[in-house]
C-alpha cells in the first residue's frame, strides 16, 4: 500500500426499488437534533447519539483467523426487519474515533446493521477522539499495515454480520487509509455486495477482480491523491461503478470534527453513499 494512504493530508440517479428495504432518507437523518453548520469542523456532538432510542450499541470481540482477537463498535436498529442489509465501516488514521462511530451509529438509525473493527487494537494506540496531530498515529498505522492482518480483520467483521444478524448481504465503506484496505479487501472475493471509497488510495491498483459495485467520492484538490489517476482506476472497473470528484473538496473532506471537512461535499457523498447501498444491498435486487 502506498504510503500517501494514511495520510490525511457520476452521482448516480437511478431509480430504487423499496420492496421490503424502506430506510430513512437522509434528510429525516440529518434533522433538528443534527449538530448546526457552524459547529462542524471541529469536535461536535454527534449526528446520532449513542442513546437514540431508534438503535442499539454494542462493543462486540471479533476473532479472525489470525493475530488474536480484537475489538469493535457495532450498532444496528432496535426494531429490526427481516433479510436486512449490514455494512462494515473501515476507520481512517484516527482509528474507531468518535467520528467514525457517529457514521456507524447514522447507518444504524437508516435500518442497517453496522460494524467498524478495531484495526489497531493490538498495538496499544492513541485514542483519536478529538486529536489533531497525525503524527501520533503514523506508527501506529505503519505497524498495523506491516502485520497485514487488516483483511482477515475486515473478514471476520463481515462474519460477526452473518452470525450476529443473519444480515443476507453487506456493503463496506472506508475513508482514507480505509478506503485503500475497502478496495483490497473487495479485490478477488464476493464477501460484499456493494463498497464506497471516500478517498482512498488507487495507485497501485489493487490485485484481484472487483465484482462489487463500487461508488467512489474523491477530492479535486487532494494532493495525495491525484483524480485522474482515481478516475483511470474507476474506468477500469467492470463491475458497476461511478465516481464523484469534488471541485470544492480536498482530502477528507468528510470528517466533520477536523478542518479539513467540506459540508457541500460529504453531505453529497453521504447522499450518494445512502443511494448506492439502498440500490445494490436491496434484498431483491
């Protein structure tokens, strides 16, 4: 993987068939209780809170095939449906930050089942809630892709899926060095059904047939990432794709608790997000 990867420095229409597979659209979502505009960027209160009546939260062990168990940050829909979809959540340098277990809780409360594995829990790390300086956890991120154990981490998260919530199908989505270990763990496998890449590393492409639908939501002026090198990466794909560069948008431009969030874009991905897994992860598509 490209070392760029952990750093942080065509929206699709079509049309959604609903039988049985009714979520919340994001605007009910992003509501009244939602954090205002003006406290974005920097550490909030979150879009869903941990006591939302609508979910359940939990803190499960997951148990890969190797490296020992680790943690993870799981929350589903307190009244949940029968063949519903799950996702996995794959975190950014910052690890299972608050951030990153906001997003699992907001696919919750739109009626997913959603887990994001703890990826550096053997290596003793930083608590990223609130943090600012990458600095801290670039070693960190460095020795967890040098074990190599993200895929079989990711693996058993999808298993926790199955077995906890019989969940029939699943999608992935990462943001950042996230991202990169999506596109990895999707190459060469039918574990997922659908993936969405927010910025994640393309060069060298991963090795493997992609089968997934992947969405892909990229910034214009990410200097790690250069758009046309993710836009030759998208047009190689034949499974179904599509990509959004942001003219506006840099480099995780979808964490609303750091500087580098820019609201018209994540708030646009995040829609473009909720459209493709409600068309790909639909029960009877």
């Amino acid at each position: 993987m490209k070392r760029d990867a952990i750093d942080p420095v065509n929206s699709t229409s079509a049309e959604i068939s609903r039988r049985g597979f009714t979520l919340l659209s994001s605007a009910a979502l992003i509501g009244a209780a939602a954090p205002s505009p003006q406290t974005l960027g920097k550490p909030h209160a979150p879009f869903v809170a941990e006591d939302d009546p609508d979910i359940t939260v939990s803190r499960p062990r997951l148990t890969p095939a190797r490296g020992g168990e680790i943690g993870a940050y799981a929350a589903s829909p307190r009244q949940r449906k029968d063949a519903m979809p799950g996702i996995v959540v794959v975190q950014a340098i910052w690890g299972v930050d608050a951030q990153l277990r906001d997003v699992v809780r907001r696919f919750a409360k739109l009626g997913y089942d959603a887990v994001a594995p703890a990826l550096y829990d053997r290596l003793n790390p930083p608590s990223g809630d609130g943090a600012a300086d990458v600095n801290l956890f670039r070693p960190v991120a460095q020795k967890m892709l040098e074990q190599g154990l993200q895929s079989g981490d990711i693996k058993a998260a999808r298993e926790f899926l199955t077995t906890q919530y019989r969940n029939p199908k699943a999608g992935i989505i990462g943001f950042c060095m996230g991202g990169r270990v999506v596109l990895e763990q999707i190459a060469g496998t039918t574990d997922f059904a659908a993936a969405s890449v927010f910025y994640g590393e393309v060069q060298p492409p991963p090795s493997g047939t992609i089968s997934a639908a992947v969405l892909g939501s990229y910034g214009a002026r990410d200097t790690s990432i250069k758009a046309q090198d993710a836009r030759a990466f998208f047009d190689s794909l034949s499974a179904p794709h599509a990509l959004k560069i942001y003219d506006e948008a840099g480099h995780a431009f979808f964490d609303d608790t750091r500087a580098r969030y820019v609201e018209s874009a994540a708030n646009d991905a995040w829609q473009r997000t909720i459209d493709w897994f409600m068309r790909y992860l639909n029960p009877s598509h």
